[in-house]
C-alpha cells in the first residue's frame, strides 16, 4: 500500500496574522449585538404613547347605612392620568365588582352629593353585581380627574369584603386607557 502524502500543515495565505485579529476585532460587536436580544424579547410590544394609565388613590371605602340599611360606601377615591403630554381621556369606565350574595335585592345605589363628572349604574354579570362608574360625556377629563364616591345597598348583615375594580377607557390620541385596584371595605 502506498502511503499518501501529508497535506502541508501551513498553507501560505496572502492574508496576515494581523488582518484576521482586526477582521474579528471589528465582528466582534455585531455579533454581540446580534446575540444580545433574543427574537422573543424583540417582539414584546411596548405601550403606545398613545394609551395612558389611571391610578385610583388611597381614600374611604367602608361598611356605612344609608336610612339604617347597610351599604359599601366609597366616600371619596381621587383618580389621576399619566399619559404623554397632550393625550387624556376622552372615555373612561371604572368597574368595581360585588359578590351578588353580598348585594341586597333589590340593587339599590346611591351617589349623593353626586361625583361630579360621573353617571353611575349597576349591572349584573353572572355572579357579581358591578358598581359601575362612567365618564359623562359633558364633562372634559382633560386637565384633571374627578375622583369617585357613591354606594350599593348591602345584605344585612353587611359582610367584610375586598373588591377588583377595572379601569377601562380610550385617549383623545385614539390609544386605551387601562388601571385597576383593590377596594376593601
């Protein structure tokens, strides 16, 4: 058997040492860069500057009687809207969800001295009875806010209760207006 040759080990270039550290030198960052965000990270969508946010603040919610029946009272939730300069809403909801077995029957609510720039209603949705706050379409939320107060009739005895509330909305910039929080009562 005849043996072939060996290749030689160095194969003569006109590239030199040099050139191929500074090739990957200068490589080197774009394929950091390139490895650096993954694909699904990159397609996370970020929040329009169109859409804002409001924040219900820290305020009185408590068991109360209104005419010696119980009731959930919001005495007064102040509300504020961050946003871009310029974008503020122009429809906006807040939702706060009761246990229907906590709600007396009939649904009887109140919101006097009414909250200026709200209409409020009820709604039931299956199991709960929402205590719904919308936005009246006269009043401009432009500048500020109006925070929330009114009540819905409670079962006697009036049982200790948290509730979700939703905030939900559009923005003059056509964008969506989101929040949420917890009332304890």
């Amino acid at each position: 058997m005849a043996q072939k040759e060996a290749a030689p080990a160095r194969v003569k270039h006109d590239v030199s040492r040099r050139r191929i550290i500074a090739g990957a030198a200068w490589a080197t960052p774009a394929i950091i860069v390139g490895l650096s965000a993954p694909p699904a990270a990159a397609s996370v969508s970020e929040p329009s500057p169109n859409d804002g946010t409001v924040t219900i603040g820290a305020g009185v919610t408590q068991i109360g009687s209104n005419s010696g029946q119980p009731i959930y009272d919001i005495q007064y939730r102040p509300l504020s809207f961050a946003g871009s300069a310029g974008v503020y809403p122009v429809a906006l909801e807040v939702r706060a969800s009761f246990p229907a077995s906590a709600v007396a029957s009939p649904i009887v609510i109140g919101n006097l001295p009414g909250p200026y720039g709200w209409l409020i209603s009820a709604q039931t949705t299956g199991s709960n009875v929402d205590l719904v706050f919308t936005k009246d379409p006269q009043v401009s939320f432009q500048y500020s806010i109006p925070g929330l107060q009114g009540w819905i009739r409670a079962k006697s005895p009036a049982v200790s209760l948290s509730t979700m509330v939703v905030v939900s909305g559009a923005t003059n910039a056509g964008g969506t207006v989101t929040g949420s929080s917890v009332f304890t009562f």
